[in-house]
C-alpha cells in the first residue's frame, strides 16, 4: 500500500515529545509512518513523493503537508479525485490548518497526523 522514504531523506529526530507520525487506513489495513519535525511532505501515487501510496485513486502528486513543530497544514496539489478535510474538499492549491488528529481523506485513503507512541 505504502512506501515511505521521508524519514531517510529529513531529520525523524527532535524532541520525542514533538514527533508526529501518520496513521493511514484503507479499508481494514492501518500502517503508521513518522514524520519530520519540519518541512514539506508531499503525499501520492509517485516513487518521489515522501509517501508513495499505491492506489489509483491518489494522484502521483496529490497532497503536500507543510509543517513546523506540531503546527500543521495541508495543501491540494490540483489532484482530481481531491483532497477532504472533515468532508471538506480543497480546491487545488487551497492550503488549510489541519489539528492533530482530524481525519483527511486523499483518494479512497484515510489519513490523521497523530503524536507517534514513545519507543
């Protein structure tokens, strides 16, 4: 379903209690997946996105998380099939906060930013 690159490629690291992680779902499946404590992390379909998701539904640019410590946004990269937030869909290059643990929906995808568990 997924392959994740974003952490070989940027600082995982930081302050434990500030790391953030991704939770996806689709349909029973859930993976869990680290986030930098800053930047962007563009979400699709592509090998080159920081989350390749393998779905047809997800575009090979779909979505771009910006962030900064625990403060979040996302931003539609002009994908057809959209990008919800709260049942909300973005227009392309719309870019709104996203609260931690609000769900996001990118193709047939479910996606929260939640704090990751302490190892």
């Amino acid at each position: 379903m997924l392959d994740q690159d974003a952490c070989e490629e940027t600082a995982c690291g930081g302050d434990p209690r500030q790391r953030l992680q991704l939770v996806v779902t689709l349909h029973d499946r859930v993976a869990y997946y680290p986030l930098p404590s800053q930047g962007i992390t563009v979400l699709g379909r592509s090998s080159g996105a920081g989350l390749s998701i393998d779905d047809p539904f997800v575009a090979s640019r779909h979505a771009q998380l910006h962030i900064a410590g625990r403060a979040i946004e996302i931003e539609d990269l002009g994908s057809t099939a959209g990008t919800f937030v709260s049942g909300r869909r973005l227009t392309s290059g719309e870019c709104v906060p996203l609260d931690l643990g609000t769900p996001f929906r990118i193709g047939r995808i479910v996606v929260l930013v939640l704090p990751a568990l302490p190892e």
